[in-house]
C-alpha cells in the first residue's frame, strides 16, 4: 500500500505546472512580439521618411558639386530666405559634403525655390548670375547667402542689392562685380530663376529644403540617418 500511494502522490506531483517556468514562456513569448513590431514599425516608419517620384528632376545647367560620374545625386531644393535652409546648409550639408561628395560617392545641386517674394526672387537671380560668370565661385556666394541670413528677424528685408555685392566683394577676382550688379539691374538672369520654379511645380515641391536623392524624396531634410540609409542603398546597386 504505502508503495502504491508513493507512485500515486508522483503522478499527482508530475503533472501540476510549474508557475515560474509558465511566467518565463509568456515573458519570452511577449518580448519575442515585442521584437517583431518593433522592427515592423521602424520599417514602416523607413517607407514613411522617403517617396519615390516618377523621375528624377533635370540638373541641366544647374549648380552641381561633386564628381560627375557619382553615382547619387542629391537635388536641394532652397531658398536663401528661408531659415530652415539656412539650418540645414550649416548641419547636414557638411556632414553630406565630408561623407560622400568629397570622396567622390555623390553629387549635389541646387535649385532654386522662390517661397518669399521679391528678396527670394532677388536672392536667386544673384545666385545665377555668379553662376553665370563662375562656377565654382556659385558655392562660395550659395553658402555665404545662407550665412549671412539673420539668426533674428529674418522676416525683415536683408536681400537687397547692396547686401549681394557685399558678399559679391569676397568673391573678387573670380566675380566680375560690375557685370553682377548690371545683370541683376536688368534681370538677366531671371529666366533661369523661372526654369527653377517650372521644377519646383512640376514636382509639387511645397517646402524647403525639399531634398530628392535619386528621385527619391526625403519626407525630413533634417533625419541624416534616413538620408544616408538612401544614399548607401543607391550606392549599392
């Protein structure tokens, strides 16, 4: 008897759940879900950040930096009115120029936005025209634009022509001041300025910077760690 109520009792015992081996399925199971849409999410949040267009717009007499041959081409979007470009023309830029056009990976060039009057109008024409008469020089005048754009009250009017042939000034010899500012009296350059904006309707850009890489659209000009996923993954094919 007492060997038959032994094998009783160890049956019983056998099969009641062990409580604490039960609590660590659950939690791998739950941490395992967890994994899952984690990543679903960030995939999903990837597919959000960028937007294919049907094509890449044309950089056919463009400002561009960079080797030709680069396999990317990065398309900005900008108005040197606009605070946002200024902010991404001294964050993103530099680490965009340092990683990738610098070392011959990509290219970039600018096309002109005209969000904010006359001053933008102003402002792109000015940037033509030195385009015009040197390329090179384009980026110098492009990037002392953006710096030169208030920190404070950049609402008020700053891009007038007396602040262009100021920084027209630091760009002698390669500028021919005198041909500048009769260009922008006469407004030479203003069709180029409206090839610009025949773009930026096409392409339903509504605001700056819009960045486009590759025909591809990035939903936050500001997000570097999407810009560069792009980058890398058309680097890759």
């Amino acid at each position: 008897m007492a060997n038959k109520n032994y094998k009783s009792n160890k049956k019983a015992s056998s099969g009641k759940k062990n409580p604490a081996k039960t609590l660590v399925l659950y939690t791998s199971v739950l941490i395992i879900l967890m994994v899952g849409l984690f990543f679903v999410n960030q995939a999903n949040k990837e597919k959000q950040s960028m937007t294919p267009v049907a094509e890449q717009p044309s950089i056919v007499n463009q400002p561009v930096i960079g080797q030709d041959e680069a396999k990317v081409t990065l398309i900005e979007f900008g108005d040197y009115k606009c605070p946002s470009c200024k902010k991404w023309s001294e964050t993103i830029y530099p680490q965009l120029k340092a990683e990738y056009i610098d070392t011959g990976k990509m290219k970039l060039a600018f096309i002109n936005t005209i969000f904010h009057g006359a001053e933008s109008e102003l402002g792109a024409m000015a940037g033509e025209a030195v385009l015009a008469q040197n390329k090179e020089a384009f980026w110098d005048f492009n990037m002392k634009m953006f710096e030169a754009q208030p920190t404070v009250n950049h609402d008020g009017p700053w891009i007038i022509e007396d602040k262009i042939m100021e920084i027209a000034q630091t760009l002698t010899p390669k500028i021919d001041l005198d041909k500048l500012k009769q260009d922008l009296s006469n407004k030479i350059t203003l069709p180029e300025v409206q090839t610009d904006m025949a773009l930026v309707n096409k392409y339903k850009v509504n605001q700056t910077p819009t960045i486009m890489i590759n025909g591809i659209t990035i939903a936050n000009p500001f997000d570097i760690k999407s810009i560069r996923s792009v980058v890398d993954k058309e680097l890759e094919k």
